[in-house]
C-alpha cells in the first residue's frame, strides 16, 4: 500500500531522491523496515519537500520505536502536511497506541475510518474497540500521574516535543474525572514548552 502512496507522490521530488523513495516502499512492503528506513533516509537528506519524513515515521512504527515515530510524524506535519492521508494517519495512530497514548490514537483513528481499504477499516473497528474498552472507566490518579512522569523523563533529555506528546494526553485524561485530577498543572507544563505538535486532525487542538 505504502509503494502506491509514493506512485502518486514523488512527481515532485529530485530524480535522485526518487529511486531511493521507490526502493524504501518496496522494503517496506516486503517487511523489510530497516532497509525501509534506511532508503527514506537517504532520499531525505536529497530533498523530498518533507514526504519522505512520513515514510520514515512508518518505518519507525513497524520497527517498534513508536516514541521516535511520534517525532517523526510531528516533523512530517509540519514539513509537508498536504502528503498525508489516511493511511499514514493510521500508522500513525499505531504509534500514538504503543505509546500509550490512546486518546491521540482514537482521534487519529476516527478520521482514518474505512478511508484506507476494508482491511486497515476493520483493523481501525479493532482498535477502536480496544481503546474503548480501556477507557471505559474514569482514569485513576496513577494512570494520569504515569503520563506526567513519562513528560518530564522524556523533557529532561530535551524531547520537549515528544513530552508535549504525554501532556497532552494527560489534559485529556484529567478531563474524563470530575476533580480534574492534575489538569492545571498539564496545562501549565505543556504551556511552557516551546515545542509542541500541530494537531491531529483539523485545526483545533484537542
């Protein structure tokens, strides 16, 4: 699937970067993910107007190093928002899902929907219904103190973005409980990043 998203997208890219765009969607669709990797790299630093940043954090997701495919994604928005579609939103709804950030999973999941194929729809249906499941109940106090500790460990080693990440859900998550366990403090946190991801889908942050 991924090889017919590049198909469509590379008539913009340096003839040199194309090869190496052709060549990572063909890794990749063979499951080969760390010579995927290494190929969308590589027409990276050619120059790709920023698609091979989505590539690379689809990648990264199928290599299980879902927090460095948060970054990547977050990158690829800003640097070529018009690339993406529902299939990247998915992987990178995965993402979001094996960091344990499951409202940023659910509202990238809701937008994908049937968008990319029955097969990844039916997986979306899968997913969704597991989040629901999780979410079921009002968040403890230890789950949202978890998504504070996991932002200051991955700010403390200058990831501010990936922290905004973890913030972020913790807002959402203090919003499910009637005290609002921690929710200024998230919000003071995350306001005082300087980095933060553009949101997920439309143009209002959740």
């Amino acid at each position: 699937m991924l090889c017919l998203v590049l198909l469509g997208l590379t008539a913009a890219t340096p003839p040199d970067a194309t090869p190496h765009l052709l060549q990572g969607a063909r890794h990749f669709r063979e499951g080969r993910f760390s010579n995927a990797l290494v190929e969308f790299k590589v027409a990276q630093r050619l120059g790709t107007g920023g698609e091979a940043d989505w590539y690379i954090a689809a990648s990264l997701v199928k290599l299980g190093r879902s927090e460095e495919a948060l970054e990547a994604f977050a990158a690829a928005r800003k640097s070529a928002p018009d690339a993406r579609d529902a299939l990247l939103d998915y992987y990178h709804a995965l993402a979001c899902y094996e960091a344990r950030l499951y409202l940023c999973a659910d509202t990238l999941l809701d937008a994908v929907g049937d968008a990319s194929g029955p097969r990844i729809g039916e997986q979306v249906r899968k997913l969704r219904s597991d989040i629901a499941t999780l979410l079921s109940s009002a968040p403890t106090p230890a789950s949202i103190d978890w998504y504070h500790a996991r932002a200051a460990q991955v700010r403390s080693s200058g990831r501010s973005l990936l922290a905004a990440h973890y913030l972020e859900e913790a807002v959402r998550l203090a919003g499910k409980r009637e005290d609002r366990y921690r929710l200024v403090e998230a919000r003071a946190a995350l306001g005082s990043l300087a980095e933060r991801p553009v949101p997920l889908v439309g143009g209002d942050r959740p």
